[in-house]
C-alpha cells in the first residue's frame, strides 16, 4: 500500500514537472524575443532614450529660465559649460581630423613665425601688466608690497633651482598668468566675486546637510560645537558624496578638462597636469591614484609636480572642516584652484625637466572610475574610506597640540632662568617668518599675528593654524581691538589664501608613505626631490596673494546675496544696506 501511494506521488511530481516544462516554454518564449529585440536594436533604443532624456532636460530648462531666469542662472552655467565640453568631445571624436587638416596651412605658417609672434605676446602681456599695476596701485600702493613678495618668492625658487639653465618660461608665464587671471575675474570683477560668494554660500548650505547624521549618531553633542563631533562627521560626508561622483564620471570628466587646460597652455605632460587638476578636488595621496599606472614611467621632474600640486592645494573633504570653523568657503573654493596652475609653474621652475617624457597625448592616459557595481555601493565606500582620514585628523591634532603646549611650557622654562617667561613657539615663529607675512602684503601692525599661522601651518598642520585664525576673525567680529588678538578683513582673506595647503612637515611621511605604496620602485626618487616639493607649495601657496584687495562695492554686493535672500531679514537691514550702497553710488 505504501508502496504504491509512494509510485503515485512520484507520478504525479512528474506530470507537473512535465505540465510546467511546456507551459514554461511557453511562458518563455515571448521574453526571449523581447530580449533578442532588444539586443538586435540596443542602438536606436539607446539614442531613442537619449533623445527622450534631452528633449525631457530642454523643457526643464526652458521652463526654469522662463519662471524666474535669475534663480536659474546657476542652471543656465552649467549647462554651458557642459555642452560646451561634450560638443567639444564629439567633433574632436568624429570631425578631429578634418579640421586639423584644414588649419594645417595655418598651423604651419603659425610655427614658422613662432618667434616673432613669441615676442609681441610677451610685449603685449607686459605691457598690459605694467598698466594694470600702474592704475591699480595708484589706488592702492600696497598693492606693490603683494607684487614685490611675489617676484622675490619667485626669484627665491630660480635662485635655488635644480636646472636653472633648463627652465622653460612659458610653463612659468602660463601657470602665472592662469592664476591671475582667474584671482582678477573671482577677486577683482563684479560676476566672478557674486558668483565665488555664491559659490560659497551653497557649499555651506550643502554641507550643512551632515548635521542630519551627526544629530541622528551623536545627538546633542553637537550643539555642544565639540570639533570631534561637528567638524569630522563632514569629512565623512564630502568623502562619501566624491565616492559617488567619481561613480557616476563627474570628477574623472571635470579633472579632465582643467589638465587639458592646463596641458595645452603651460605645455607640461598629461601625468602631471592630471594629478595637479585632481588635487583641487582630492588629497595628497588620492590624486595620484588617478595616474597610478604611470608612476613608475614619469620622470623626476613629473614625480616632482605631482607632489607639489599635493602641498599647494587642500581635498574637497577638508575644505568643508575648514569651513566649519567660520572660513570664508568662497575664499577656499578660489585659491584651491588658482594654485593648481601655480603649483605647477613653481615646480617646473624649481626642478626643471630635463629628462624626455614619456607621454606626450592625453588620449594615452586612462582614468578608472573604481570598482564598485552601484551608487549606494560607491556612497558606502566613500564613508568608510573616510574613516582612516578622520582618525588620522584627529590623531595628529590630539598629538601635535599636545606637543605644542611642552614645547611653550618648556619654553616659558627656559626664557624664565633669563627673565623672558613669555617666549613662547608661536612668538619665534612671529620673529622668523614676519618678513614672509610683509612681503605678503600684510600690514606692519599685523604682521606678527599671520607669521605666527604660516608658522604653525609648516611645523605643525593647517587644521591648527586655521584654528587660530578662526579665532582671531571671531575676535575682530566680537570688538576686540587689541593687537595680536584679532586680525583686519585684508590679512584674513591674505592668510586664508597663504594657509590653503597641506604643506607642512607632517606631510613629509604621508607623501613619501603613500607614493611609495602606490609605486615601490620609485621610493628613493620621491624621497630626494619631497622636501624641495615642500618649500616650493609652501611658496606656491604664498603666490597666492596678489590681486586680493576687494573693492568695497564688491563686498556690499556680495554681502547682499546673502542679506536679501533670507526671509527673516526686516525691512530695517535692507534700508541700511540701501543707505549705504547708494552714498557709495554718490561717491
């Protein structure tokens, strides 16, 4: 009996599996010719969907500019400047030699009357220059103090080259002229310095955002503005939102693009223009993970500028801690990228090239995009690459204020057996690099208050030297006018610029730790030319400080942005700024 209620159940199972067999089959054979349509079409299904996206983006686009074109200025420059670039791209990819054929003629004609046409440009520029500084400093005469550093640092590094006879004068001219160019039009013009200060303000907004975690982790240790807890959780988040980014081919295309600029002007190698292009947006030691395949074929003189692109500029992540502590973002945001051409003319200044590249196209260069499947994945990844950052921030600064406060003591110690207790780290650093700070345009009085943050920044670190001069601008906003214990508008933005790095000694082990990594076999080269790379980002960042002088009008308006935008304002603030503005106008 068992036996047989056994055979019938093992009958049954198989004439349902039969039963499902055809019926699957069946069921089956519609998806199959979906996917083999699919499959034979992916082409114009893709264009189709395209198509359908872009004509989706116009209508947005219209129907923002159409409703209120002033908020949706920031929509009508990016889009620019993104068709700008993919139009670009695609009639280099499809129409790239048709069109080098046609300039050819010209391109020949071009070359053979280089030298001559050399001379007038250099004429022209100096020309233009010497006018520039004649107007401008007739309104502002310290202006040439600014302008007199700049050319002694600059003079400072050729004396001090490794090839004097090997520079090349254009890289120097270009990667100058690009940094003043784009300090003018953010600095010095009424669009550049709205929209920087724009700029600015939705970082800060952006960044603000963290405080949905940190309130969720921490709770309310944050409003205790304890820094562990407020300032660090923004690395996190940064770290996270540039995960995704270099995800989706945000970064890799953006950093891309400011290389070619780079590259094509100031004639140095793809390599390194990549990973100076990338140091605006990312550190030391993640910027030349974007040429890591290449390292160990780049010349000295590459290797070189690839770590002082590293010591004259700031990651994205820090940045955002940086302004946790009340620093002007649309400051930070500027000199990051003005020192990305700097860097780069200062370290082929200070280590010519004397050796023949190996790449000489940006077509041989490739840039990953990483190895996660997802955005939630690449999110993920971002946060918990972060970790190290942070507790390494945190690490150093536990230690090297602790170090700081027994080396004072100890100090004190000492000048107290020959009755100066109050010598202290940061008055030596004052005396030592007071001629630095002057040269730099800062006045006399306070000279000796911003040489003591370029003195903590290079022994010490800029978390530290950012620190203090957050104080120091807090001070001056709470009416506290005694000297050294607050600092003018003129020598913050001046210092702002000068600290941007992460030039300082505690670099020296993580650049030569995490290069070496990346490349062994090149270890001892990047051991001989980093503390050169040190001096030269340390002046890099000092180069930063010509044409810092913002017109008064120019503050107004900037501040305006800020005071007309929000709603709690009363009409009181807006009269006054109105009185103001218009006995300026009378002026």
């Amino acid at each position: 009996m068992k036996r047989t209620v056994t055979n019938v159940s093992a009958y049954m199972a198989l004439s349902m599996c039969v039963v499902f067999f055809f019926a699957g089959s069946k069921l089956f054979k519609p998806i199959t010719a979906i996917e083999n349509f699919l499959k034979a079409h992916s082409r114009i299904i893709k264009y189709i969907t395209l198509g359908i996206l872009g004509a989706g983006y116009v209508a947005y686009f219209i129907a923002a500019c159409w409703l209120d074109f002033h908020r949706a200025i920031a929509l009508v420059v990016l889009t620019c400047v993104a068709v700008f670039f993919t139009v670009y791209d695609l009639v280099k990819k499809y129409k790239g030699d048709s069109i080098k054929r046609i300039f050819k003629p010209a391109i020949r004609c071009f070359k053979a009357n280089i030298r001559w046409i050399k001379w007038v440009f250099i004429v022209v520029v100096v020309g233009l220059l010497v006018a520039w500084l004649a107007v401008d400093t007739s309104k502002r005469p310290e202006q040439l103090v600014s302008f007199g550093g700049v050319c002694l640092f600059i003079l400072g590094i050729f004396i001090f080259s490794a090839h004097r006879h090997a520079v090349r004068w254009r890289t120097l001219f270009w990667g100058l002229g690009l940094q003043f160019v784009i300090g003018l039009f953010v600095i010095r013009t009424q669009p550049g310095y709205i929209a920087f200060n724009w700029l600015g303000a939705q970082v800060q907004t952006f960044l603000n955002y963290t405080q949905a975690g940190t309130s969720f982790v921490f709770g309310g240790l944050v409003e205790a503005g304890i820094f562990a807890f407020q300032a660090l959780p923004i690395v996190i988040f940064f770290s996270s939102v540039m995960s995704v980014l270099y995800f989706l081919g945000v970064m890799q295309w953006v950093i891309i693009k400011i290389s070619w600029i780079m590259q094509i002007t100031m004639g140095t190698s793809p390599t390194e223009s990549l990973s100076v292009a990338g140091n605006i947006f990312v550190g030391q030691t993640e910027a030349p993970l974007l040429i890591r395949p290449y390292l160990k074929d780049m010349t000295k003189s590459e290797i070189h500028a690839v770590i002082v692109g590293g010591f004259a500029t700031i990651a994205g992540s820090v940045m955002g801690a940086f302004i946790s502590f009340g620093i002007d973002a649309s400051s930070l945001i500027a000199a990051s990228v003005m020192a990305a051409p700097c860097a780069l003319a200062m370290a082929k200044l200070s280590y010519p090239e004397t050796e023949e590249s190996k790449f000489k196209s940006e077509a041989e260069i490739k840039v990953d995009g990483g190895d996660e499947k997802n955005i939630l994945e690449a999110a993920s990844a971002g946060a918990s690459t972060s970790i190290g950052l942070v507790a390494n921030i945190g690490a150093n600064l536990i230690a090297f204020l602790a170090i700081l406060d027994f080396i004072n003591a100890a100090l004190r110690w000492l000048g107290g057996m020959v009755g100066y207790p109050e010598i202290t780290f940061e008055l030596i650093c004052s005396y030592v690099f007071m001629p630095v700070a002057f040269m730099m345009g800062i006045p006399v009085e306070e000279s000796f208050t911003v040489a003591e943050l370029i003195g903590t920044k290079l022994f010490l670190n800029e978390f530290i030297a950012y620190e203090k001069l957050s104080k120091l601008k807090n001070n001056r906003l709470n009416g506290i006018t005694e000297v050294g214990q607050y600092i003018s508008v003129r020598s913050e933005i001046i210092s702002t610029y000068a600290l941007c790095g992460f030039a300082n000694f505690s670099s020296l082990g993580i650049v030569i730790g995490g290069l070496s990594s990346i490349c062994p076999s090149r270890k001892s080269d990047i051991s001989a030319v980093v503390l050169r790379a040190l001096i030269t980002g340390t002046l890099t960042c000092a180069n930063n400080i010509w044409n810092l002088i913002r017109n008064l009008s120019l503050e107004l308006i900037g501040n305006s942005i800020v005071i007309l935008s929000d709603s709690t304002v009363d009409h009181l603030n807006c009269h006054k700024f109105l009185l103001v503005l218009s006995c300026l106008l009378v002026q």
